[in-house]
C-alpha cells in the first residue's frame, strides 16, 4: 500500500515539475473522513451494505467501531481550461483493527480503489462551448433513479439559457470470444435538458433508456425482492427499462419547493422457468419548507410504486439502477458510517416505500448546526410471508423514526459531526426477523460519528 501510495505521489510530482513544459494546471483536492458507529443494537441489520438479506435477531447484537474513508483526486487542466483530467482514488471503509483488510498489526494493507478516471474537453467547433467527458465519472439522470459513477461518454453544454446533456454509459460488457459469440451488453442512453422558465424556478426534464440484450433464451433469473435494483440484476435476459421524468425546485423569500417525478415502463424477458415480465411504475418525491431567521423546516414526501403479485407477469415496483439514499438513519444511508446500511434503494424490497417526514435545522452560527426528524414509513403495497408458524402474514407498517444531528466545524475545513436515529419498528419489519410470528419485536437504534477534513 505504501509503495503504491508513494509512486502514485511520485507521479504527480513529476506532472507538476512538467507543467511549464506543457502549459497545465494541477490542483489536489482530497476528503479525509473518519467515521465511528458509537453504539447500534442491531449491526445484523446493516452489516449486509445494502444487499438486504440482513435479518434481525432475537435480541440485540451490538456493535461499536471506527473506519477511515480517504479520497484523494487530482484535476490536471492546459492553462486556457479546454482540456482537463482527472484520477481520484481511495481507500475506503477501513475499519480499524480489521485484520482481513489489512487495518490491523502493520497495516500496509491492499484496499487501493479508482473513483474517477476521465477526461474532459471542449469541442473545438462548438459555439456553445459544449464539452464532452470520457472515462469513469459520476453519473446524475436524478438522484433517485441513478446517481452513482460508471463508465461513459457524456456530452455537456448550454444554449440560450438552456443546460443540456446526452451521454452513453456502459455499466456491463459481455466479451466476445468465439465466431458464433454474440456481444450481450447492457448499454444505458441519456439526456437532460435543464432550464429556469422565471426567477427561482429551475425545472429539469430527462429520459433513460436501458437495453441488455441476451441471445441465449430462458437463462436469466429476475432478482429477489431482496435485490431488486438494476445493478443487482443478473446479466442474462433481455433487458429493457425506459424511464421518463422531470424534477425540478421553486425558491422565493423564504419558501422552498423540491419535487421528482418518474414513471418507467419496459419488460424483462428470457426468464428461465418463468413468464417475460412487463415492467410499469412510478415515482414522486417532494420537498416543501421554509426558513425563520436562522430555522428550516421541511415536510418530506414520496411514493415509489410496489408489486403487488409477484406470480403474475406484471411487475409494478419502482426500480432504481444505482443510487444512494440519505433521509434517514436506520433504514437509509444517513449514518456517518455509510459503507454499513441496510438499503441504499428509496424503498423496500419490490414493494415500494411511502416516506412522510418532517424536519427542522438550526444554525446557531457559522460552526454549529443542529437538527432533527421525525418520519413515518410505510410500504406501497403489503410485505407478504409466512410466519415461523406456519401462518401467512402480510403488513405495510415501516414504524416511526425519530433522528437528530449535530455538526460542528472546529475548522473551517475540519467537521466533527454527530447523529442517532431510533426506529419503533412496525410491524412489516416481522419479515426480517429471525423470529416471525406476525409482529415486530425489534426496534433499532444506530449513533454515528465522523470526524472529516476536506480540501
């Protein structure tokens, strides 16, 4: 690890001793993020990152424990600002004391991960100075279909008052390694445009357009409610998933308004043992608040559609590619310690999520902010299953969470930072314990804390 730290600082040593020779611009940027799980009851609920095959115990299993996430990322740029690179790197969810991953006795462990590798120009015959980007990067179609990095080509630019964009992104590559071999890639196609029709109105309209095409039929598998989301979908079907939407946000005085709207439609076909489904499902997200002096308060509300009979072949839950999801503690990635969650997917399992939320921030000043939440959750449609009885139970009530937060700059780069969330668990969470019997036994309580510098 520290050989390959070393050369890659060698590297960008010899890059800025060149930049006379080559006219360019280095800047270093890095986030330096230490994070502790203060205390949870229930680690069997988010050890799993999101896979949701975590289950709850009959009793507590508490955890406690620290982890460094280091990012560090270089922007080389000619000096007129036409051509650019970047290469950021990681190491990330190093737990200390974690032997397997080398956090233990000496270190010097192999945990060294790319976060983005592209390069960004302008397109020299382009008026509009529209620029196009290539490589791995971070991809926004909106944040709660997908947003996460991949491997692409995306086009930027602007027009008149209007913000446009159109990439291809590559998030599975089938090789071809015979004659009678036929390429079965899964290739994405977007575009954004983004526009602001009166003063404190911004609206954005896009389409996402996903086609995986398998020529070997009856071989794929639809995942399990547990993984329902595009990402975790095995490769061998025929994919196709068109999703259209608009979000946007109103600001004036101190009012504020967020909003999402989607709604997808496609099929799923080449199923072995299983009918081809046709996929139809929306999603609407919105955030009204306001501010008083130096308070905020902002209701909360979304529906993500849920499938309702997984025997037919009519699939209705809303399906994200791959995304990260921060509204609450406990069942969400609001934690500090965010390499540890339960769901990183704006609902649960196939059956959707209704979110009502209500929050207030203060800043006392310009160190010290504080909050809190309150949050009542519910499944789109019922959690169907068999208790350990032997009984069939189906239920929609997510609980009631109550969160709180404290952030605090000690430098202006330098942010400690401390949450807990506590889940009074409804009865739909019985699905997930070790114990089913038709109710849920097992409220969850996670604290986090981080401590993280930023340059």
């Amino acid at each position: 690890m520290v050989r390959r730290i070393g050369l890659v600082m060698a590297v960008l040593l010899m890059m800025a001793v060149a930049i006379p020779a080559f006219a360019a611009d280095i800047k270093f940027n890095g986030d330096f993020n230490n994070r502790f799980m203060l205390f949870t009851n229930h680690y069997d609920w988010v050890k799993g990152a999101g896979d949701n095959t975590a289950t709850l115990d009959d009793g507590s299993v508490n955890e406690t424990f620290g982890e460094a996430k280091y990012r560090f990322w270089a922007n080389a740029s000619t000096d007129d600002g036409k051509v650019s690179g970047v290469w950021a790197f990681e190491v990330g969810g190093l737990k200390y004391g974690d032997a397997a991953k080398k956090g233990g006795y000496s270190g010097d462990g192999i945990n060294f991960e790319t976060r983005w590798l592209y390069t960004d120009f302008q397109l020299p015959w382009a008026c509009d100075k529209a620029r196009v980007r290539m490589g791995l990067q971070s991809i926004t179609v909106n944040k709660y279909l997908w947003s996460e990095t991949a491997m692409g080509v995306v086009l930027n630019g602007s027009s008149n008052g209007v913000d446009y964009q159109a990439g291809w992104i590559r998030p599975y590559n089938d090789p071809v390694t015979t004659a009678n071999d036929d390429a079965e890639d899964l290739d994405a196609f977007f575009g954004r445009v983004n526009f602001k029709p009166t003063d404190g109105l911004k609206v954005g309209i896009f389409a996402l357009y996903m086609d995986g095409n398998d020529d070997d039929p009856a071989v794929g598998t639809m995942p399990t409610p547990a993984g329902y989301e595009v990402k975790r979908f095995n490769n061998n079907y025929d994919l196709s998933l068109l999703t259209l939407g608009t979000d946007g946000a109103f600001a004036k005085n101190n009012f504020f308004v967020n909003w999402d709207l989607m709604y997808e439609d496609g099929s799923v076909d080449d199923i072995a043992g299983a009918a081809d489904q046709d996929l139809s499902a929306w999603f609407g997200h919105v955030d009204l608040g306001f501010k008083v002096d130096s308070l905020k308060f902002t209701y909360t509300f979304w529906y993500a559609s849920g499938d309702d009979n997984p025997n037919d072949n009519d699939f209705d839950g809303f399906l994200s590619v791959d995304v990260d999801t921060f509204d609450n503690i406990c069942l969400f990635e609001g934690g500090f310690t965010d390499d540890n969650y339960f769901t990183e997917r704006p609902y649960l399992l196939d059956k959707g999520f209704i979110m009502n939320k209500l929050a207030v921030d203060y800043k006392a000043n310009k160190k010290l902010t504080v909050g809190a939440a309150a949050m009542y959750m519910m499944t789109a449609e019922d959690i169907k299953y068999t208790d350990n009885h032997g009984k069939p139970q189906k239920d929609d009530q997510v609980g009631v969470e109550f969160d709180a937060y404290l952030s605090y700059k000690l430098y202006d780069s330098l942010e400690f930072a401390v949450n807990a969330g506590y889940l009074f668990a409804g009865d739909a969470l019985d699905y997930f314990e070790v114990d089913k019997d038709g109710s849920a036994d097992e409220d969850i309580f996670i604290s986090t804390m981080r401590v993280r510098y930023k340059f």
